[in-house]
C-alpha cells in the first residue's frame, strides 16, 4: 500500500449501497482520473462536483479499483447560486465528458489546468465554457479542427495552441458562430 498527495477536482459523486462510504470519481493533477472511497463523516465537509480538493490517497492492492482518500481539505468550491441553468448545465457537460473520455491514471495536466482556470474565472459565462469543453476535447486528440466556415477553423486553432486563460479573451463570438462550435462538441 502506498500514500500520495495531489491536487483533486470531483467530478462524480454516489452513495455506497451500506451508506458507510461515499463513492467519488476525481481528477488530478498528476495522476489522471481515479476511483476513490471516503468513509461518511459528520465531522469533514461533503464534498461535492467541481470542488477542488486536497487530500491523501491510499492505493490498495493491484486489484482493486476503488482507492481510499482520508485527510481532505477542500480549496475551492462551485458556488451554483446565481448561475444560469445553462451554465451549470455546461459544466455538468464538461465534467461528463473528462469522466467519459479520459483515461484512469493517466496524467493529463492540461486538463486540470483547464478546470482550475474554469474555477479562478470571475465572469465565466456560457461562451467560456463551450470554448473550454472544445479545449478539452483538443486536450483528448477528439476535437475536428477543420470546418466549412474560415472563422470557425481559426477559432479552433486558436483553442489547440493556446491555454484556457487566453482562450476566454474571446469575447467576440456571436451566436451563430457559438452554434457552429456547440455542435463540434457533440462526439
């Protein structure tokens, strides 16, 4: 058995069938997307989808899927007040689309890096997040650069080689546009 610590993001959540454990499928840093446990505590905070978290892992035997998290402390949180549907609707789209398409323990940092500036962005809007599901999808080699219209291709390229930061500086996209891009994101 071995002990490691990283930066966390919680992307799904399910109650054990004995009510004593909880569940989680989490997204590193340096480990990729896992599968972990937590005992049921009145005494830690529950922790909830978008949440990112600290913590130690404990990784069982080579047969088991299900590792055991203990000594968590939550750095950030998704405030879902004040959101539109949309929006939140968008980010439960990203967060099935990581937990669709990546690899378990797979290190793919950019990713992270990605949620973690989804998190730190004050004035996320719908745009944003589309753009950042696109970048994902880049992230994951899934994402089709070309397309029939010349401003849809250029802002595909611009989401490959840049990093999300930069990325929500487009401000610019009207709606028809933001349609042709939504519809990139269907795999």
């Amino acid at each position: 058995m071995s002990i490691f610590k990283s930066k966390w993001i919680v992307l799904k959540k399910v109650s054990s069938q004995q009510n004593t454990d909880i569940l989680y499928t989490i997204f590193s840093y340096d480990y990729g997307k896992i599968q972990a446990s937590a005992k049921i505590s009145k005494k830690e905070k529950t922790l909830d989808l978008w949440n990112i978290i600290d913590f130690e892992i404990e990784t069982n035997k080579a047969s088991s899927k299900i590792n055991k998290i203990k000594n968590i402390k939550i750095s950030s949180i998704f405030l879902y007040e004040d959101k539109e549907y949309k929006i939140i609707e968008q980010y439960l789209k990203i967060i099935s689309t990581i937990i669709k398409l990546s690899p378990e323990w797979v290190q793919i940092s950019s990713i992270f890096d990605t949620i973690k500036d989804i998190n730190k962005e004050v004035n996320i809007n719908y745009t944003k997040l589309v753009l950042a599901e696109l970048k994902i999808l880049n992230i994951l080699g899934i994402l089709q650069l070309e397309d029939k219209d010349q401003t849809v291709t250029k802002i595909l390229n611009f989401i490959s080689k840049n990093n999300s930061s930069k990325i929500f500086l487009l401000t610019w996209i009207d709606e028809i546009i933001l349609n042709k891009l939504i519809n990139k994101t269907k795999v």
